[in-house]
C-alpha cells in the first residue's frame, strides 16, 4: 500500500476534478440503508467556503462506518488508493471502502440479472457504483459487493485513458519532489543572504547582483523540474501481436516483453502503459473485449512473472479496431493490427540534471585598508 505524503494532493485534484466534471450527467446516486433500514453514521463537522456571489459551498462530509454495521452505498469514486478507495454520495458525505481478496466485482446484469466478473483494477476514478458491506473498526467500510454499469465503466476508462494516473506516478517521485524543493529553499535562503552581504560590503555589489542571478536562474531550474515531475516520455516500447481471435500470448510475445521488464526494472520513476488493439474483423463490441482481455494477459504476464509492481502499470485499455497501424484490407495488415503496445514512461523532472549555481569569483575588500587620499 502506497503512502500519500504532504504535496501529493496538488497533483490529485486536478484529476479527480476532470473525473466528476465528466461524469456528471449520470448523476450521484444517493446512498441507501441495508436491508433493516439501520444507517449510523458519525460525521466530521464541515466547514464552508464564502464564493463571491455570496453563495456558501459545503465542504464534503467523511462518513465512519461502525464495526459491524451493514451499509449498501450509491455515488462515485473520488479517491483510489491501492487497498481503498473513497466515494462520494448525492449528499456529499464522504465514504473509504476497503478492498478485500474476497470482494465481488462485477457489472450490474442485464438480462436474466447476468453480469460481467472485473478485476478489482477497473475500480477507477469518477466511476458511479454501488457498494455494499459492513463496517469495520476504523470506520471504514468492507466492501462484500461492488457493481456498476457497463456504460459507466467505460466513462471511467475513457476519463483514466486521458489522464496521468498522478497517483502512483507522483508515489515513486516524492523523495525527489522533497530533495528538489528543499534545494529551492536553500537557494532562496542564500538569496537574502547574498542580499545582506552586497548591501554591507564595499566593492562586492556587482559579485552579490551576479550571484544574485546565479541563485534565481537555479530557482527557475527547480519550479521547472518540478512542474516536469508530472510529465513522461516514453524510453521503451514493444508491440506483441496475438493469432485471429485470441487473447494468449505467443512465444515470441513472451520474449519481447521478458527483454521489456530487464529494462523496466533498471529504470527510476517509470511507469508502464499497455494499450490493445485489434484488426477490423467481427463486430466493434467483440473487438473492444478482446482486445481488453489481451492488455490484461499482457499484464498479468509482467505481474506473475518479473513481479512488475502494479502501482507502476497504468490502467490498461482496450481500443478495439481503432488506431489501426496498417491497411485492415490485407492479411499482413491485419496481423499487424492485432497487438498490445507496451511503452516504459520516465518521468521528465528525473530525467532533468539537478540545478546548480555558480558563484561568480570576487575580490575581497579589506576593512581595515585606510583609503589614500
């Protein structure tokens, strides 16, 4: 379980912002009671923000969940963290949800009340679902059933598809953001300091102003690789291709991506992206399926058998028959079409050298010099 440190959440909310912009015509579902009606629930105080209309927003309300207690919950995901993951409801009370190996993910049915089995992965950012569970002793609630619909889901993934999973990307660069930041306090502090010393010394006005600059050119060096710490750029890639219809992988997709995980695992501050594609034969439907179930056999390839940690693999994505690499008219064409394309994305602000700052050499003036007349 990755832990959120102070600074993270600059980062967040701007996604989780676009997630609920995006998701607002399917609306909150307001949050219900288990079946004898009971629903207790202790509630933070909140407190209200004046906008220039005059208008008071509330802030949104936490929820603790007593242990035990039985709790069925409607709204949308706010917050995904690897084992939790916090919903929002229509009266803007905030809810975490635990996730367990026994937690039942599934789409809501259709006909008959079938539905489709998901992975607890598809959990994602401003999708609208249901929850239903029982609380625990820390005032979480322990999810036993999760289910959404199918149109919601690919909202969400459609959203997630665009946005930078920050999250996970921002958890293995912290200790960078802390050393880069607290380098640009140093500088800053020698700002003033230089200041202090250009002011009382004799003849060291120009040496101070250049050092001066120096100091704010390193400064600008450190806000600039910390807005590029939310920024990536491929370094590897690989495109494996699959047979007519099927989602198992080849030897030699095998190979390709053993020779991708050396590399990955060598690499600071990477994620992985997995994207899959098929040709243009069969119905679009069955063609996003599969090609969803070959990013999935891709990453459960990476998992099981480098032990590629999930928190640097990008929700994967299935695109169907779109984004075609070669003429779906030919057989060759088709077989390049059929593919899943893995790329290593490093970060930017890592891949910038550290800023420094050079102090201009200057002549020292002694104080005790009488001047000559």
């Amino acid at each position: 379980m990755s832990i959120q440190k102070p600074g993270t959440h600059r980062l967040i909310a701007p996604v989780f912002a676009l997630a609920l912009a995006v998701s607002a015509p399917a609306a909150l579902a307001q949050s219900t009671s288990n079946s004898s009606g009971t629903q207790s629930s202790s509630t933070q105080s909140t407190s209200t923000t004046q906008s220039s209309t005059g208008t008071q927003t509330a802030s949104p309300q936490a929820r603790t969940v007593s242990n035990g207690q039985k709790m069925k919950i409607k709204g949308t995901v706010v917050k995904r963290d690897p084992d939790t993951f916090t919903v929002r409801d229509a009266n803007n009370v905030d809810t975490v949800v635990l996730l367990t190996n026994t937690t039942s993910v599934r789409s809501k049915g259709g006909f008959l009340r079938s539905g489709n089995n998901y992975g607890q992965t598809q959990i994602l950012g401003g999708l609208n679902l249901e929850v239903d569970g029982h609380g625990d002793g820390s005032g979480q609630l322990i999810a036993d059933k999760i289910r959404f619909g199918d149109t919601d889901l690919r909202v969400a993934q459609s959203i997630n598809a665009r946005v930078n999973p920050v999250e996970d990307r921002v958890g293995s660069n912290e200790q960078k953001i802390a050393s880069v930041e607290a380098n640009a306090q140093r500088l800053s502090g020698q700002l003033d300091e230089l200041a202090a010393v250009s002011n009382a010394a004799r003849g060291g006005a120009r040496a101070a102003q250049d050092t001066a600059d120096a100091a704010v050119a390193g400064v600008n060096a450190t806000n600039d690789r910390i807005s590029a710490l939310d920024d990536y750029t491929p370094q590897e890639s690989v495109s494996v291709n699959f047979k007519v219809g099927s989602a198992t992988l080849l030897p030699e997709a095998k190979t390709q991506l053993d020779e991708l995980s050396s590399k990955a695992m060598t690499a600071k501050g990477y994620v992985i992206e997995v994207s899959g594609f098929t040709d243009a034969t069969g119905s679009v439907d069955r063609n996003r399926q599969l090609s969803q179930r070959r990013a999935d056999s891709v990453i459960r390839y990476l998992v099981e058998n480098h032990q590629i940690p999930l928190r640097r693999i990008i929700t994967p994505y299935g695109y169907g028959e779109t984004n075609a690499v070669a003429d779906n008219k030919t057989r060759d064409g088709r077989a390049q079409n059929r593919r899943v394309e893995v790329k290593i994305l490093v970060n930017k602000g890592l891949l910038q050298g550290a800023p420094t700052m050079n102090t201009p050499a200057s002549s020292q003036t002694s104080s005790s010099t009488t001047p000559q007349p």
